[in-house]
C-alpha cells in the first residue's frame, strides 16, 4: 500500500472542506434573513477563491512532479553507472537495517 505525502493529505482534507462548505451552503439556502444571505454570499466568495487557489496549487505541483521525474530521468541516462552505484549502496543500506530487525 502505498503512503500519501503529506501534500496530498492536505489537497484531500482541503477538497473535502470546500465539499462540506458547498454542503453547508445549499443546506441553509432557505435562510432569508439579511445576515444569513450576507454570510452565504461572503462564504461563497471565498469558496470560489479557494477552489481556484487549490487547482492552481495543484497544477503547479503536478508541474513540479513532472519536471523533478524528467530531471531524474535525464541524469540517470548521462551517469547510468553512478545512478547504479547510488541504487546498489541505498539497496544495500536498506537491506542491513531491514536484517537488523
């Protein structure tokens, strides 16, 4: 099973908070009172803010992601031997702390 970083964690929980908001938002549509619809409007404004800022974060990480895999792929094909060698010794490394156990 793979583990979720902690970025990831975060875009989830923030998905899932504009989510419950939206919720929140259509379930007191029949408040008519001034302060309700003020509220409504103000969170709803932010809501919006929020989702945008969230696809942008989420574009440049996916961006990011991108970039670090190719940079990797890149330098492994220019020093294949020294990329063997770091593997080999990081293999090794975790082999002899997994054999302690």
């Amino acid at each position: 099973m793979a583990k979720t970083s902690p970025s990831d964690r975060l875009l989830t929980d923030l998905h899932q908070v504009v989510t419950d908001a939206e919720s929140l938002l259509r379930a007191t549509a029949d408040q008519t009172s001034a302060g309700a619809s003020e509220l409504r409007a103000r969170v709803q404004s932010t809501l919006d803010r929020a989702k945008a800022s969230l696809g942008e974060f989420q574009s440049v990480a996916v961006e990011r992601a991108k970039a670090a895999g190719k940079a990797t792929d890149d330098y492994v094909h220019d020093n294949p031997w020294q990329s063997i060698g770091v593997a080999a010794g990081v293999g090794l490394l975790v082999g002899l702390l997994l054999s302690r156990r």
